[in-house]
C-alpha cells in the first residue's frame, strides 16, 4: 500500500489465526473456543484438576512425615477415598445450591475455602489437620458439578457433547500436569505442591470474580425435595428415561476406574515398568485421551448421534480391555492406547444425552447426582479392582481387564433400547406435527 493512501482496514492478526485454524481443522471445536464465558469456565476446570493432581505424588510422603510410620499403606487408601467421598456427598449439594442461588457464587465460594485449605494442608504440623483438610478439598471439589451445569447452561442441547468434551479434556490435561509439577515441587518440600495448589486455586477465584458472568437465572427449582444426592435420586425416580442412562453411566464409570486403578501395579508385574516408563504412559494415556474428548466427541456425535456415540465408545474400551487380558508385550499396550482415548468419547456423550433428559432448572441437581455417582465408583472402582486384581491365579493376571468387558456387555441393551425408544418418540412427534 502506498503510504498515506487509504485503504482496507487489515484484518486483526487473532482472526486471522483463527480462521487459518478452522479452515485446516475443520473439527467442528474452534467456533466453541471463542466464547468467553466457555473459555474461562475451561480455564477454571482446567486450574482446578491441576491444583488436584499437584499434591497426589508427594501425599505418601507427608502422611509418613507426619505419622512417623513407614509402612502407610492402610493409611494411604483411607486418606485417598475421603476425597471422591464428600465429592459423592456434596456434588448433588453444590449443583441444587447452584440452581437456586446461581451458578457463580457457588463456584466463587468453593473455590476460595480450596485456596484456603490447601494453605492450611500445605503448612499443617499436625496429621488430623490434613484429613480436615482432605474434606474440605473433597467438599470443594465438588464444584466440578457446577462447571459442568454452567457449560449446559449456556450451550444449546446439539453443542452439549462437543463442550463437555472439550471440559473432560481440560481437566484430563491439569490432572496430567498437576503430578508432574507436583513431582518438580515436591522433590524441593513436600509442603510446596500444597502451597502451590494453593497458588493456582486463588489464581482460579480471581479470574471467576472478574472475568466470569453468570450463567443461571437464580430461583429455587420445582418440586424441591432436600439437598443431598438420596433426595435428588428421588426426585427423578419417575422417570422411566432417566433411571436406566443413569444406572449405565454409573457402570461405566465404574469400569473405568479399573485403567486407572491397575495402571501401574499391571505394568510393573506382566510388562517390568520402572517409574519411567509409568509415568510416561500415564502421561501419554492422558494426553491422548483429552485429544480424543475434545476434537472427535463432537463429529462423532453429529455423525452417529449420541446414542451411536457412546456404543461406539463402548465398543472401543471393551475391545481394549480384552486386547489387555492377553497381551504379553509393553510396547503393545501403546498400539491399546488408541483404542482406550476413542473410548473416551463415550462419557461427553452420554453426560449430553442425560441433559436432554431434564429441563434447564434441573440442569445443577442433574450434574451434581452425575459427579456424586462418578466419586462413589471412584470410592468403589478402585477397591473392587485391586482386590480382584490380588485374588486372580497367577495364570491369569488379566482376568480383571475381562470382567471389565464383561460389564460393558450389560450396557449394550440398554442403550439400544434407548435408542429404539428416541426412534419411537420422533416418529410419534413427526406423525402429530400438523
């Protein structure tokens, strides 16, 4: 252009990018990424499996610190299932507060007593403490509930799967990069992936006090029955829809606790793992498994529907999981780990398929039973699977990976039926339209 000549605005160099992206990635994703509020909701449910995983790796350490033992093993396992429990608890809790009060000072106020608490764990001479504070941090954790409830309320009912994709991806990412950076801190203290937690949770409330809107008109929902999660199973119990997804999306969850419940113990005993190697494909599970929740949830879902979804993933992690009762080799259990991240796009869908299932003003209590029944497999999962895993004949180490599969094959009915009966209601809808 000749200077002092005018011309065409240029184009903002964002825009650019982004259009460059969407024309050479046409995933269906990146027009979800340029919301706001979608993105600093991310943001939070992103910071908050970070401030999560930061302490797991160095929790043994302090708990041997600070109760002069070495052999903690018992007291691991206790200290680890207080977490999913006050999840289970206050999940239907922190999602019926949220319909009535709103979406964001629920999440404001849970997030600021995580940063005060991990504070308070961080610096904690005294071994009661931490376990207090392991029940704060499970109550406020809770609010993954209220995440998920916001993302439903500002997404209409087809971009539902795409972003709670794009939600499991982002908290599948932190919880990858919380151990690792708690591996770095820890190795320096102990106490600092607390205090660091601590640092990322408040970085968190400053970002939803300023940037973040609210989602939810409040008011107190019809037909209130209490606030924990029995109330709020028996508030749905009518439905003949809702029951059923609710019983399979609790066994799949359930079965998907046995990955991440066996993971390290079966490498190190069939395959020779060191700490490396576990790690390292922990990591690439994760990471993988995020890819696949967030860029192929949402093409998958809008070729199949969300029904065809979630057999397909189910079809994919029980193929997995019978490939991992038989094979010998660990570089083999890399060629699995595509089979088990398109498995992944099972549980957006389904979470999108349960929404449909009830009206806006449910939408907390909803998500908060669905995170209550995701906490309880992860307070059952992993005991039932190590112990199976324990009482298997050395001949056949991989017997648990066969009864996960096995499990699966009960899901399938009923998700055909469901699928039998939408076919049903849109044939009767489209023979009573005028």
């Amino acid at each position: 252009m000749v200077p002092g000549r005018a011309g065409p605005n240029p184009m903002p160099p964002a825009r650019v990018c982004v259009g460059i992206l969407a024309r050479h990635f046409p995933l269906g994703g990146w027009p979800a990424l340029i919301n706001r509020a979608l993105i600093v909701i991310l943001a939070t449910v992103t910071l908050d499996a970070v401030g999560i995983g930061l302490a797991l790796p160095v929790i043994p350490t302090l708990l041997r610190e600070l109760s002069n033992e070495t052999r903690i093993a018992g007291r691991f396992g206790y200290f680890m299932a207080i977490y999913p429990f006050m999840q289970f608890l206050f999940s239907s809790v922190l999602g019926r507060l949220s319909d009535r009060y709103g979406r964001r000072p629920v999440l404001l106020v849970s997030l600021g007593v995580a940063s005060v608490d991990y504070l308070i764990m961080g610096l904690s001479p005294v071994l009661g403490i931490l376990y207090v504070g392991r029940v704060l941090a499970g109550m406020t954790g809770a609010s993954l509930a209220v995440a998920t409830a916001y993302i439903a309320d500002i997404s209409g009912p087809d971009e539902r799967a795409r972003r709670f994709g794009f939600m499991n991806a982002c908290f599948g990412l932190g919880f990858v990069a919380g151990p690792l950076l708690g591996g770095l801190a820890g190795s320096l203290s102990p106490r600092y992936p607390f205090l660091l937690a601590a640092g990322f949770s408040g970085l968190n409330l400053v970002m939803g006090i300023f940037v973040l809107p609210e989602s939810h008109k409040p008011g107190a929902p019809s037909g209130e029955k209490g606030p924990g999660f029995v109330a709020s199973l028996l508030s749905i119990r009518g439905s003949r829809t809702l029951l059923p997804l609710l019983s399979i999306y609790f066994l799949i969850n359930l079965i998907g606790q046995i990955p991440g419940s066996l993971w390290i113990i079966n490498g190190e005993d069939r395959f020779g793992w060191d700490v490396r190697m576990v790690g390292f494909t922990f990591a690439a599970f994760g990471i993988l498994h995020a890819v696949a929740q967030a860029f192929f949830t949402e093409p998958t879902t809008r070729r199949l529907g969300e029904r065809g979804a979630i057999l397909l993933g189910v079809a994919c992690d029980g193929a997995a999981f019978v490939a991992m009762a038989f094979i010998t080799e660990g570089w083999m259990v890399f060629v699995l780990l595509f089979l088990f991240t398109a498995g992944g796009i099972a549980l957006p869908a389904f979470q999108a398929l349960l929404s449909r299932q009830v009206g806006e003003e449910h939408q907390g209590e909803l998500q908060g039973t669905l995170v209550s029944l995701t906490s309880l497999t992860e307070v059952v999962g992993p005991i039932a699977a190590t112990s199976l895993y324990a009482a298997s004949p050395p001949s056949a180490p991989g017997l648990v990976w066969l009864v996960g599969a096995g499990l699966y094959v009960l899901c399938v009915p009923v998700i055909l039926r469901q699928m039998a009966a939408s076919r049903g209601r849109r044939a009767e809808a489209i023979e009573a339209a005028p």
